[in-house]
C-alpha cells in the first residue's frame, strides 16, 4: 500500500519535467484548488478575527458604548451633558467619552510644514478603562479634562517611528495642533487601533461646565464603559433608564414631551458589536462568494478528472488485466491527492496573506479596525487534510466507476464501453449543470457584496473610490 502510494507520488513529480497532458492536468488542477483555498482562508481568517477572536483588550467582554437614541432618530451619539450622568450608573466601574474622531492640522516641530493626520479627542479616562498601558510615557493627566488643564497628546506607535525615528525622548515635547500647543506624554503600542484604525494621536478634550440641561445637545461624542464584573442585561439597561430618567427630570417640560413622544432613551451595546457594525454581514456575505468560488472550482475539478480518467482508460484496464487490484488503484489515487493538496496548500498560503492584507489595508473589512487578524498554522493543517480527502474523492472516483466492469470487456470495447460504465456520460451531464448553477449563485454573491461595498462608500466610513474599486 505504501510503496503504490510513493510510486504513485514519484510518477507525478517524474512528469513535472516535462510539458505534457498529464503536467498540464497537475499545474491546472492545483492552480484552480489553491485560488479557492486561498480565497476561502483570506476571508475566514478576518471574519474569524472580528467574530469570534477576543479584542485586544483585557477583559474585553466587560467593554461596551454608550449613547443616547430615539426611535424616530436613530442617532446613536451622545453629549457631554448626558455622559455626566450616564458614568453615574453603578454598572460601570470605568467610563470615558470620545468627542471628536476627525482630521487635524499638525506641526510636530516648530518650523515643519503642517500635516493633516487623523485624531480623536478623548478624556484621560479612556485609556484606563481599555486597560492599555503606553509603550512609553504616561497616560493622559485627569487634569487634562478640565478648564485651564494642560494640553496633552498621546501619539501611535506609526507616526512615533516615522517622524521622530522611534527617539525614546520625545515624552515631554510640544507639537501644534489646531495652533494650540499640546505636549506629548506618551507613545501607545503599535498594534493599538482605536477608535479608528487611521487615528495617529488621540488630544485631551476639556470637560467644560454644563452650559444646557438638554441631553441632546450638541450629541457628538461616544462613552466607553467598563462593566462591573457579574452584571446582567437586564440591570444594565435598569441602571441606564434610571440615570437617563434622572437626566430628564432636568430638562424643561417641553423637552420632556418631546424625548417621550419620540421614545428617547439611553442604550448600550458591546464594544465589539460597535467595531464589526455592519461589517459583521458584510463578511459573511463575502464569505459566502468565497463558499461558492470553491465549490465551482470543485466541480470544474471533477469534471476534469472525469475527461483524464476516460483519456487514460486502456492504461487502467491493462493494469487491472494483468492483476492490479482495486487498492492498487486507490493507493495511487491517494499518492496523487497527496501531491495535488500539498502544491495548492503551498500557493495557497502566500496568497491568502495577500488577500488578507488586502481587507485589511484597503478597509474593506472595517473602518474600525482594532482586530488581530492571522492564520494559524493548524487551520492549515486541517485545511490540507480536508483538501486532501476531497482530491481523493475527485481523483479515485472516476478510476472506480471505470473499473466497474471486466477490464477485458474495457479493452475491447473501447470508448462506446467507457461511455456506458457506471453512468459517465450522466455524471459528466450533471456536473456540467452544477457548474453553470454554482456560477449563477456566484454571481448574485457578487451583486450582494458590490451592493455592501457602495453602501460602506455612502456612509462615508473613510473609503475613497480606488478603495470601492479595488473591493470590487
């Protein structure tokens, strides 16, 4: 058995050599695997990211964003005014606001020309409650939060390596930012993403004095809370209509009417579930046009192992006439299966790390990216253990519907024999049909993440057109 499995291996290798039919059936066969492995392991592997993977945050499943909405507005936001009293609720052990995730005007030194980098305006409280120390330096001041506090700022490890050449010294020196002079006081982890994958420096922002009672006023900011260990759901959402109830007794009569009349009211939802948003369906949507680009690719496989077996039948009568046994056959079925996964396995890796970074460089995964996405080496392991099993099957099957009848009756009859052998020409019928059906259903996948992709482009999640075409 072993010894036909390492013939069959080495006949394979032995006609790589040279260009022929069966070298030109090898390449194809395993060009076409490895693009659907690869296509199918680039997908997966950021949708396993964002689903399932925990966030690189400690504790990550305590996170959750805070924000005010209506049912007649879905706004999803939140002001200054109501983080006050939100932060109260004894749910939460930890709470920071992030007010501003735009674009800023930044001069690192004082005669460079100025720089128009992605920023967010946070209190001093964020960091601590995401639980992520700086690479160097310090968290932000709780000073910095309040009138007439310093001005502080926190940079990424990105542009901390491509202005300042990674210089250990930089805690303590001032940029401009927006023409106000902000002081660095510390460097975060390279990998640290939030709450844009594009933000390089995250300002203090001042805390002022409540100028209105109205807790939809000026709704522009986001709470990021810690949950206290143990609590439920359903007290969470308690404690929130509670504090949200208290904040509206504030407010003036008027505005009670209309808060209620449109259902106003405080949510919250897990960190995790704000990162992925939509993206979450849109991966699955794209995984699923992976799905079917490789069952089409399958049955393109069956159909061609399906034409070498018939090319090759008086090669496997003579065998089997002269005493070859129907293991001898699966051996060598096995031995080719072997070779064929183990080639695809090997182009499919490089390219589903390209595809990979593709998602991720272009954002087509997410805007939001602070997700660990990779691929271990034991899912492709059992991705070659299952690619190898579904070559054997391709492989061996014909050889098996071939051998059927009297390899005597085989040699003699020809071609009119083969056609009639255990419902080849059927076979061959059918599997073209499943090609033409999985390429119809491809083609609808294909419509459907178009459709997503120029609906990530309208809400303006920092995508440009050269993005949405590269997606596409």
């Amino acid at each position: 058995m072993i010894s036909s499995i390492l013939d069959s291996i080495k006949q394979l290798l032995r006609s790589l050599r040279h260009w022929t039919p069966e070298s030109r059936f090898l390449v194809t066969f395993a060009a076409t695997l490895a693009l659907g492995i690869a296509a199918n392991m680039a997908v997966f592997s950021v949708l396993d990211a964002y689903l399932f993977h925990p966030l690189p945050y400690p504790q990550s499943h305590r996170l959750v964003m805070v924000s005010t909405t209506t049912r007649g507005f879905p706004i999803r936001a939140l002001s200054s005014t109501a983080y006050r009293e939100l932060r109260k609720a004894q749910v939460f052990t930890d709470a920071g606001l992030i007010r501003d995730n735009s674009r800023a005007i930044v001069r690192l030194r004082p005669r460079s020309q100025p720089r128009l980098l992605h920023s967010a305006s946070v209190t001093a409280s964020v960091f601590p409650t995401l639980g992520i120390r700086p690479l160097i330096g310090s968290w932000m001041s709780p000073t910095s939060d309040e009138t007439g506090g310093p001005r502080q700022v926190v940079l990424s490890a990105a542009l901390w390596r491509s202005a300042y050449g990674q210089n250990p010294r930089i805690v303590g020196q001032s940029i401009t930012i927006n023409d106000h002079s902000f002081t660095i006081v510390g460097v975060m982890p390279g990998r640290f993403a939030f709450p844009s994958r594009q933000t390089k420096l995250w300002l203090s922002t001042i805390l002022k004095p409540a100028e209105t009672k109205n807790p939809f006023d000026r709704v522009d900011s986001m709470m990021l809370a810690r949950l206290t260990p143990g609590v439920t759901r359903v007290r969470i959402r308690g404690a929130l209509a509670m504090e949200f109830h208290r904040l509206m007794q504030k407010s003036s009569p008027m505005l009670q009417h209309l808060v209620q009349r449109f259902g106003g009211r405080a949510r919250s939802v897990s960190l995790r579930h704000w990162l992925v948003g939509t993206t979450g369906k849109r991966l699955v949507i794209i995984q699923l046009g992976a799905g079917l680009l490789f069952l089409l690719a399958l049955a393109s496989l069956a159909n061609l192992a399906l034409v070498r077996a018939l090319g090759r039948y008086p090669e496997y009568a003579l065998c089997a006439a002269v005493g070859a046994r129907m293991r001898d056959f699966l051996a060598a079925s096995l031995g080719e299966a072997i070779v064929l996964t183990s080639v695809a396995t090997l182009l499919a890796w490089p390219l589903a790390r390209w595809g990979m970074r593709i998602f991720v460089a272009f954002g087509i995964a997410s805007y939001r990216t602070a997700f660990q996405t990779g691929q271990s080496i034991w899912g492709w392991i059992l991705i070659w253990l299952l690619a190898g099993l579904l070559c054997f099957l391709i492989v061996g099957v014909p050889r098996i519907l071939l051998l059927r009848r009297n390899p005597r009756a085989l040699l003699a009859g020809g071609m009119r024999v083969i056609g009639s052998v255990g419902g080849v020409g059927r076979i061959r019928a059918g599997l073209s049909v499943v090609q033409i059906a999985l390429a119809v259903l491809l083609l609808i996948a294909t419509l459907f993440i178009g459709l997503s992709l120029n609906q990530m482009l309208a809400k303006n999640l920092g995508f440009s057109f050269h993005d949405l075409y590269v997606g596409q």
